[in-house]
C-alpha cells in the first residue's frame, strides 16, 4: 500500500552536525527528533545515522509527515546545541556550527514549494 493512500505526506531531512567521535552524543540527538518529552511520534523516523570520524561530522536522516518534520528537526537541532562543544571540536571537515546544514527533501505527495 503506498504512502499516499495511507494520507501521509513525506518528507526526509539529512541533518549535519558537528560530531561524530562521542557515540552517545550522536545518539542523543537522533533520539531527539524522534519526540517530545519522552513520547515517540509514530510519524517520525530516523532511517540512518552516517558518521565519519576523520571529519568528525554525521549526517543523521530523519523521515516524517511534513506535519511533524519540523518539529522533529528543530528537537535534534536543540539538542545538538546542548550537547555539542564547538570551543574543543575538531575535524578536517570546516564547520559553521553545532549543525552545519539542514536540506529537505519532499518525499511523498509533497511539493518543493512546501
């Protein structure tokens, strides 16, 4: 059964952030994106954590309703802040910041617009 029929409307987002060598770190914030205050949202996923320890950067890819992505994205966003020491982070990647970058990608009967 497609997505569509089902009502959802899909997007993905590949979080960069500045760590990758303290696992839990990187955890954390994924676990993040997946909900508030210890509830799991049942329209989010997280579908891969990328790390790469030379860089020191990962690339967490998060798939949720359009309804719910924004919500999740800035979660993991906050905790990234939190959690992220930029005064000791090092890697041979340059980084702007806790979180480097955040595309969006429409999935499913979402339009680039949105």
């Amino acid at each position: 059964m497609s997505s569509s029929r089902l009502g959802l409307r899909l997007a993905a987002c590949l979080l960069n952030i500045s760590e990758a060598r303290t696992k839990h770190i990187v955890e954390n914030i994924a676990n993040a994106a997946l909900g508030r205050n210890g509830q799991k949202h049942p329209e989010v996923s997280v579908l891969n954590i990328f790390s790469d320890q030379d860089y020191n950067r990962s690339v967490i890819t998060i798939v949720a309703s359009v309804d719910e992505l924004g919500n999740s994205v800035l979660a993991a966003c906050l905790e990234a802040f939190q959690s992220i020491d930029m005064q000791v982070q090092e890697g041979i990647h340059p980084c702007l910041g806790a979180v480097d970058l955040i595309p969006i990608y429409p999935l499913t009967d979402v339009g680039v617009e949105e």
